[in-house]
C-alpha cells in the first residue's frame, strides 16, 4: 500500500493506493496516529486506488472511526472502486461510513 497526505488545516486528505491488509495495519495506524498527534481532527480518505481491503483493513477503517472521533472528528470516503464497495455493502459496513465522489464534496460535508 501507498499512503500519501495533504492537511488543510484540521482536516488531512490522505490517499491510499494498492491493498490495505493486515500486512500494511502497522504503517497505516502509524500515519493515521502521526496525523492526528499533529493536530488533525477531521480525515478524508481517498480510496479511488484502493484496490483490495480485507478484514483486518475494515478493522482498521474502525479504528480510525474510533480515534477521530474522540478528538470530536469525523472520517469521510471517497471514491472506493467497485471491489472495496462491494465488500463494505456485503459487511454491511456502506451504512457506518459516509462515502462521497469527490474530495471536494467530501471536505464540504465536514463544515
């Protein structure tokens, strides 16, 4: 997996490509707990070169969930592919996230 960010203030864009699985759990937390010690509050998740995401990358997105939310955050998707939408409907997980098209549309509902 890569992992790439971009912070606008309390909010951090960070864009995941390739597969987050149990083999990447360790360096996705680590840069989701760097963000948020760094004083991000809100996440936006760009997943549109996600291409894989298995149970231990959902517990992961709950995690996060989680975190930003005890400094009174939120977490916003975007653009997960087609697999990785599948996936969240069949854990029924599409109804604990809030999923957008855009970045832009993304960062709006955070205001």
């Amino acid at each position: 997996m890569k992992l790439s960010y971009e912070d606008h203030n309390t909010v951090t864009v960070l864009t995941m490509s390739g597969e987050l699985t149990a083999d990447q759990s360790d360096a996705f937390r680590r840069a989701c707990q760097e963000r948020l010690n760094a004083g991000i509050r809100d996440v936006v998740l760009d997943m549109e070169y996600l291409t894989l995401i298995d149970s231990a990358g959902l517990e992961l997105l709950l995690w996060l969930v989680d975190e930003v939310a005890d400094r009174n955050g939120q977490v916003r998707l975007v653009n997960p592919d087609e697999t990785v939408r599948k996936i969240f409907q069949l854990t029924r997980l599409d109804k604990r996230f809030n999923v957008h098209t855009s970045i832009e549309s993304a960062a709006k509902s955070l205001r």
